[in-house]
C-alpha cells in the first residue's frame, strides 16, 4: 500500500452533482493512491454509483476537479476515461455469453493481420493473450474458445478484469462485484482482487455492501453518506466498530436500536 508521500492515481476535490434541484453529491474529496484497495462505501442513496458515473466519464460533474496523476482532466464521455486508464467493471459486466471467452476479451479491440478492420483476425495470438492474462490474476481458462456462458459468476468477473487492465486501466472501479455470487464465488472475486493489488500499482475502487469483504480486502476506505464524505481512513486507522458505524451513515448501533423500538 502506497503511503501519503506518493502522487495520487486518482483525486477528486469537491465535486458536486446535482439532478435537476437535488444534490446527488456535495462536496466529495476523495484520494486513491497507486496499488491500493480503495473501499467506497455507504447506503443505499448515498451517491456511491453517481461518483464512479462521473470518474468513468459517464455523468459531468456539475462543480469541482477530477485529477489523474496531478493533472486535471475532463471527461466528454466514457472513452475519454477508458483513454486516462480509468477501467470500470460494471454488475453487469457488458459480457456476451454466447461468443467464446478470447472474443469477449477483445470485444471490438480485435487483433488483425491488416490494419484495415476487414482484416484477418489473429485468432492464436488473441487466444494466448486472453488465456495469460486471466492466468495472471488468477484463472486458468482451459479453452479460451468456450463460451462465455460455461464459466463461473467468479470467472466472469475475472475475465472482465483482465480485460480492463489489458487495456490499460491503471484504476479498476468494481461496481459490487460479489453482490450477485454465491459464497465460494464471491472468495474467487476477492481472490482475483488480491491478485490485482499484487500486481503493484493499479488501484482498484471498490463498492460493496459487504463490511467483511470490505474488511477483508481493503487498505483504504471512504464513506459516503447523502452525498457527503463522513469518514475516511486506512484499515489500520479504522478500528472496533468505526466502519460498522460509518457505512450505517454514522449512526451508533444504539442509535439504530432505538429507531426499531420507536
Ligand atoms: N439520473 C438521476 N436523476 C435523478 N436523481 C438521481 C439520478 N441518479 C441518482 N440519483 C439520485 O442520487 C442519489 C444517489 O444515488 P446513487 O449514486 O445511485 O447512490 P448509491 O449508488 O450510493 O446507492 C439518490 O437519491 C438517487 O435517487
Ligand atoms: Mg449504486
């Protein structure tokens, strides 16, 4: 885990995104720095998805900085964000299961033996390149012509990872990657991720309800509330109750008690 000396891969300094009279977001400060897990959490409302629409170019934000490596930059639309090495892996992660996992990989970046898109496609060497960079974080894919549709939530999951850092994504946003999976899959996920963060330097945001993955995984954490930052820190900073409490919205567990019995 980076400490606070190195550059930050990605900033975000007081962004505001408001929908029409509603404010979605006001005022978000948030730092990633290079290779760390990032946890971006809080409840439902609490403008956790409106964020990464405005990092992955998908929304404008109505005030404030996006900063990648210290430069700021603005995104026109989502491949200007893809462009600065942002890679978002969205639920549904934009998979078509009946085409094979090397066409999925490539999904309209094919590799051909002419430049004009008419070309040849290099089938082999696609095959080699989808096949090694899942096996580097983790799966091992024994036909990289079957379809998307035989392998696992976990796999799924894997082969949209490695596709994003193949093409360069330098911060990887994971929208509730393990929300969807069952137990045994959900460890696949964050076993990948772990596998990513050895890496060395990508960043990876991720978004999750879960407090223990959460836990589990992350080197970092933000918490969001109605679209205000309530907490933030490492996990070593983080003890006890601390992250229970912020990602209830900074109520106490006493307070949420009293609620019930109302
Ligand atoms: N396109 C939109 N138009 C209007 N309101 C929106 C839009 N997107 C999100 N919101 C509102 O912004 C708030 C934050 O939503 P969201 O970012 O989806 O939260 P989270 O992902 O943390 O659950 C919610 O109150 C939601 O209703
Ligand atoms: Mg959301």
């Amino acid at each position: 885990m980076a400490d606070n000396a190195t550059t930050p891969l990605i900033e975000t300094r007081g962004l505001v995104k408001k929908f029409g009279s509603f404010t979605a977001l006001n005022g978000v400060d948030l730092t990633v720095y290079p290779g760390e897990v990032h946890a971006l959490l809080g409840d439902n409302g609490a403008g956790k998805s409106t964020l990464i629409k405005i990092l992955s170019g998908v929304f404008k934000p109505t005030d404030g900085e996006i900063i990648v490596e210290g430069r700021p930059v603005s995104f026109a639309s989502p491949r200007d964000a893809t462009n600065a090495g942002i890679g978002t892996v969205y639920q549904d992660l934009a998979l078509n299961a009946l085409t094979s996992v090397t066409r999925n990989f490539f999904l309209g970046r094919e590799i051909t033996h002419f430049s004009s898109p008419f070309g040849l496609l290099k089938m082999g060497e696609m095959d080699r390149i989808a096949t090694e960079e899942m096996a580097k974080i983790g799966i091992n894919v024994a036909d990289p012509n079957q379809p998307v549709g035989t392998m696992s939530g976990g796999q799924r999951q894997t082969l949209a990872i490695a596709r994003a850092i193949y093409f360069g994504a330098k911060v990887l946003i994971l929208d509730e990657p393990t929300s969807a999976l069952g137990q045994k899959q959900q460890m696949e996920v964050l076993k990948t991720i772990r596998k990513v963060q050895k890496l060395g330097d990508i960043a990876i945001i991720l978004i999750t309800h879960n407090e223990i993955h959460a836990r589990l995984i992350a080197d970092r954490f933000t918490f969001l509330s109605l679209g205000e930052v309530i907490g933030r820190g490492t996990s070593k900073e983080l003890e006890g109750d601390d992250i229970k409490r912020l990602m209830a919205g900074g109520a106490e567990i006493g307070d949420l008690a009293k609620e019930l019995a109302d």
